[in-house]
C-alpha cells in the first residue's frame, strides 16, 4: 500500500518580508496574556487625557454639548484606527506597529516612509510625549503642595524628572516587574475615573454645593464655528483616545499575538469609551464652565476639591490624579511611554536604521531587557523635559508630537488599502470595513490640513503654527539621515536583522502560528538549509529560508 501523502499547510507568505525574530539570549519573551495586554491598552488609554485635555477641548469648542459631541466622534475614530491596525497587526504580528505596516506596504526606496518613522516619531515625538506625560504628574503633585493656590513650573519639572528616572530603572531591571506596575497603576487609573464619575452623578443628583447651571453646562451656548479651533479639539480628543493599539508596538511579548491583539484592543477601547462619556458628563455637572477652561491641566484636580474641598479634595485626591501620570509614564505600554518607547528603539536599531546600531540591538541576557535602548530614551525625553522655556509647554509638546504621528497613522491606511489590492491572498485573520479605513484617514488628513487655520483661542508664548512646521521641518530633515543611513553607510545590510533574518524567520513561524499544531520536523522540511550564521554568542546552524509549500 502506497504511503498517504500528508498535507502540509500554506506559510504565510508574508514572512518572507517580515523582520525576523531576535533568536537566543538577545529574544524578549512572550510573557504577556489577555489580562495583563488588555490593562497595557487600557492604562494607555487612561492616560494624562482624560485627567486634562477636557479644559483645552472645551477652549477650542466653546460650549459643553459640542465638547460631548467630539468625545464621540473621539470614540468612533479610535474603532475604525483600531480596526485598520488590527487588520495590519494581525496580518504582519511584528512589533513596533507603524514600522513594521509601512515597511512592508513601502519598502521602495529602502524603506524611507519606515526610516522617517521610526526617527521622527519613535524616537523624537515618543520622547516628547513621555515628557509630556510626566509634566502632567509633576503639576498634578505641585496642585497638591500648595492645594492649588499656585503652580511652579521647575518644581513640576523635578517631580517629572523623579518619574522618568524611577521608571527607567524598573523597565531597566525586570519588564514583568514594570507590567505588575502597570496592571497596579491602571486599576488605581479606572478605581479614580469611577470615583470622578460618582461625584458627577452625586452633583447631579444635588448633593454636592454650587451647583453649575446645567442649562448652560450642556448646551450649545457659546458653540464656536472656527475650523482651526476644531481642530485643535480633535487633536486633544484624538490624544486622549490614543493607545488604543499600543499593544501592536510589544507584539513579540504578546502570547498567541493573533488572537490577544484582537480581544485586547477590542475589550479596552469599548471599556475606556464609557468611562470617558461618563467622566466628561461628571466634568459638566460639578464644575461652571469658566472654571473648566481655566483649569488647564489640572482639572480633575480642580473638581475633586471643588466637590470635597478641605485637605482631602484639595491636597489628597490630586496626588492620586498625580499618581495615575506616574503610571502613565513608565509602564502603561504605548506610543508615548517608556516600556514601548525602548522596544521600538530596539528594532529601530536592529534594521541598521540608527547610528552605533549595534550597541543599541542588544538586549541584557539577564534581565532581559533592552538596556541601552532604555537609557536613549531616557536621555532624549529628559531633553524635552528640561529645556522649554515655561509657558505652554504641555500644548506645544503635545501638538509637535501628535502631527506627524497623524501622517503616519493616515499613510498606514493607505498602506492597508495598496496592500489588499497588490497582495489579496495575504492571511488576514481580520479585515477593517473600507468605509472605517476611509473614515480613520479622513480624520488624520482634517487633523494635519486645518491646524493651520488660526483658531479663536491661541496658545501663548509662541505663535500657533510653530510645532507643526517644527514637525515638518524634521521630517523633511529626516529624509537627509535616511540617505546617509541607507546608502552611505548600508544600514540595511550591515544590520543585526540581516545576519539573523533566515534563521528569525523561522523563529518567528514557530512563535506566532504554533497553534496549528506543526511539529519541528515537519517545519523544518518545509524550508531550505543555507550556510552557519553567527547570531550573538552562539552559532546557529541550519539557517532557513521560507517557503510556500502546497
């Protein structure tokens, strides 16, 4: 009897293009499940937004009912972004997210659109964002100190700077320690949005004093009709929502990738979207208007001691807003934070796209964790930190870092889009309704097109135009690097991924699609032998190539 021939299924073929996978001691584990990833997003999410950005929002629209309105509009963008990502994460389950999806859907010339990227955004932008997250604790913690009677900026700064260096030794030192933190601080996150959310409801219920009048709080009176304006509150809305797909940037720490990516962002974004509604209805019933706007910042500290007054409204409650920044900063995992920050620094080295990349690819065998990478992050957000002059510098630094990020996020959509007409058969465990992918792009074209509008209420101390042609301005510099990088120095093929990539690619199969149950042996005559390679301390023989195999 003839021996029955045994089926073997299809790989996916876009491993082939892929980065590979770190292999040995230099390879971050799967430590990451369904819990811990969805507290990653969540804590993201929840970050120093909703704790601030409704004072700026409502500065930019000019009445409580159309700043409830664009907390919706928020909500949707964030589905259809999430639900684009999802489709590109689930598709190519590669850490560092926007990287990896413009990589692949543009890797003519030499992967530009991902080399300007990953120096624009991930080093630079993320490095302001944590700066910008930890300005958010420092003020949080000053408001407390002097129980809101006055602010003092460098004060605001040393507490921040505490925070950087703080989270920078336990990312340092263990990345499961730095994600118990997280999992910690985003319950203390969700614990005081529910208490914020019960003080509304008992204002509204009239047990609380000075009760604001809701017939203005929740009406349109006031509604602003200025499109520069408006934009400006998306982008404070858009910020707020932001993490939402955090989890894509640390993939390769996530357990079962494919089906965690989904539950997590799914789970997190329907969770935080009720608590942002409920939250901004709490703002309205506690606080008049004018107190609101003028809050800056610190407007949950202003109704916590509006609502409780005394040492424990004014002082207490405002630590714990503080607190919640604190996490924020260092071990909520996101496009602004230090744990993602320094992986996507990693990769960003391992590409070869970085000077000195080589020291920048290497991960402590010990601790496993990427401690060269943390150190650059640390050093480039401390920059940001300290060297503003006072004033606007929470606006400033959120506009510059938020702008190109929406170019980015705009360009994957239309990676998306090439990517299903060039590569239909691609494996796509989930894929975005188009009018959602149209909707997401539309939202980062309005964001990127109409800041340029004056709007009717203008930062200080700069005119407001500055950070988005700061940010421009880089980005076209950044193109300079990319040619040096690429082809004066072969960044590509002088690289940590190239000497790894057959033997990566292999590693990276086994990890993400092990579920179908393939034996070694069976992947491994799937693919073709090639010559030793040397990948860090030890020789790995047997390198592979991918192949289809029917």
């Amino acid at each position: 009897m003839a021996d029955k021939k045994i089926a073997q299924p299809k790989l996916p073929g876009q491993i082939q293009r892929l980065a590979p996978l770190a292999v040995g001691d230099q390879k971050l584990q799967r430590h990451l499940g369904y819990f811990s990833g969805t507290m990653i997003n969540i804590g993201q999410i929840i970050g120093t937004g909703i704790f601030s950005n409704p004072a700026l929002i409502l500065l930019n629209t000019g009445s409580g009912g159309m700043m409830l309105i664009l907390w919706v509009i928020g909500a949707f963008s964030a589905l259809s972004g999430l639900l684009t990502f999802l489709e590109l994460g689930t598709m190519l389950p590669r850490s560092t997210a926007e990287k990896e999806y413009l990589a692949y859907a543009f890797p003519k010339p030499r992967q530009l659109a991902s080399f300007v990227f990953m120096t624009m955004i991930a080093i630079v932008s993320y490095s302001a964002g944590i700066a910008q997250g930890s300005t958010a604790f420092g003020s949080n913690i000053v408001y407390s100190i002097y129980a809101g009677e006055k602010t003092n900026d460098w004060q605001a700064r040393g507490f921040a700077a505490f925070g950087l260096t703080f989270w920078v030794v336990v990312n340092m030192l263990s990345a499961k320690a730095a994600i118990r933190f997280n999992n910690f601080f985003t319950i203390l996150k969700i614990a005081l949005l529910l208490l914020l959310i019960c003080v509304g409801f008992a204002g509204m219920s009239g047990r609380l004093p000075d009760r604001p009048d809701y017939a203005i709080n929740f009406s349109f009176q006031g509604t602003l009709n200025n499109a520069g304006s408006y934009a400006n509150a998306i982008y404070y809305v858009i910020y707020s929502y932001s993490g939402y797909y955090n989890l894509q940037k640390i993939t390769d720490e996530l357990k079962d990738p494919i089906r965690n990516l989904t539950r997590c962002g799914i789970s997190a974004l329907a969770f935080t979207t009720v608590l942002y509604m409920l939250a901004n209805i709490a703002y309205l019933a506690v606080l008049p208007l004018d107190k609101i706007r003028d809050a800056s910042i610190t407007v949950a500290a202003r109704l916590f001691t509006t609502a409780f007054g005394g040492v424990f409204g004014s002082q207490v409650l405002p630590v714990f807003v503080g607190l919640s920044s604190f996490g924020y900063i260092g071990a909520s995992i996101g496009p602004v934070v230090m744990y993602s920050g320094s992986r996507v620094i990693l990769e960003f080295a391992r590409e070869g796209y970085m000077p000195f990349h080589r020291f920048f690819s290497h991960v402590h065998p010990k601790f496993n964790t990427p401690i060269r990478a943390l150190m650059l992050k640390y050093s480039i957000s401390l920059i940001f930190l300290l060297a503003p002059p006072p004033g606007s510098t929470f606006q400033f630094i959120m506009s510059f870092s938020n702008y190109g990020g929406y170019f980015f996020s705009g360009l994957c959509g239309v990676g998306l889009i090439l990517l299903r007409r060039r590569e239909p058969d691609l494996r796509r465990p989930i894929k975005a309704p188009l009018p959602l992918v149209l909707f997401s792009m539309a939202v980062s074209l309005y964001s990127l097109v109409f800041v340029f509008i004056p709007p009717t209420n203008k930062p200080s101390g700069y005119p407001y135009w500055v950070p988005y042609i700061v940010s421009i301005s880089f980005g076209i510099a950044c193109i300079g690097l990319w040619y040096l990088k690429m082809y004066t120095f072969n960044g590509l093929d002088d690289s940590y991924n190239n000497d790894i990539r057959e033997i990566g690619q292999l590693e990276l199969f086994k990890d993400v699609y092990g579920n179908e149950q393939l034996s070694s042996a069976s992947l491994e005559s799937n693919f073709e032998s090639s010559t030793p390679i040397d990948v860090g301390k030890e020789k790995q023989q047997n390198p592979v190539q991918i192949v289809h195999v029917e």
